[in-house]
C-alpha cells in the first residue's frame, strides 16, 4: 500500500483546527477541503498537511513543518462542484 498523506483544517474565526484526515495527494485533498467548508466564509478556512500515514506499517509521521496547500479563499466557484 502506499503511504497517504494527512491534512488539517484551520478555520482562523474559531483558530481551530479540525480533526485529522488522510488524502491520496494534495489535489485530492483539495477537493475534500472544498466539499466541507462553507463557501460563503471560505475566506476563515486554510487547508495544512501535517503528516504522513503508513497504512502497511500502521504507523503516523508528523511533518517537521506544517504545509499550507491552499487558503480557502483562493478557491474558484468550479472547484466547489
């Protein structure tokens, strides 16, 4: 199996960040991250990798660093559909 990468949410009104999640890549995180915010305050959301998941292993990896992949408000209306 591959490894699968592992993204927060950061919504920066609340300064909370969602519980974890694991994605195939960052495109196909994207699309998740765009399909569970709210639009109309996508601005407030930002999408982080923090890790990476080892499905063979069972294992987790922290990031040294966190990544931002993208800032909610860069989304254009057709990545929403």
């Amino acid at each position: 199996m591959t490894t699968k990468y592992v993204y927060t949410i950061h919504d920066t009104v609340a300064d909370y960040y969602s519980p974890i999640f694991q994605a195939e890549n960052d495109n196909h995180a994207v699309r998740m991250f765009s399909q569970s915010i709210d639009m109309d305050h996508k601005h407030d959301f930002s999408l982080w990798l923090v890790g990476t998941f080892s499905p063979d292993k069972g294992s987790l990896k922290a990031s040294q660093q966190t990544t931002l992949i993208l800032h909610g408000k860069s989304l254009k209306k057709e990545q929403t559909q």
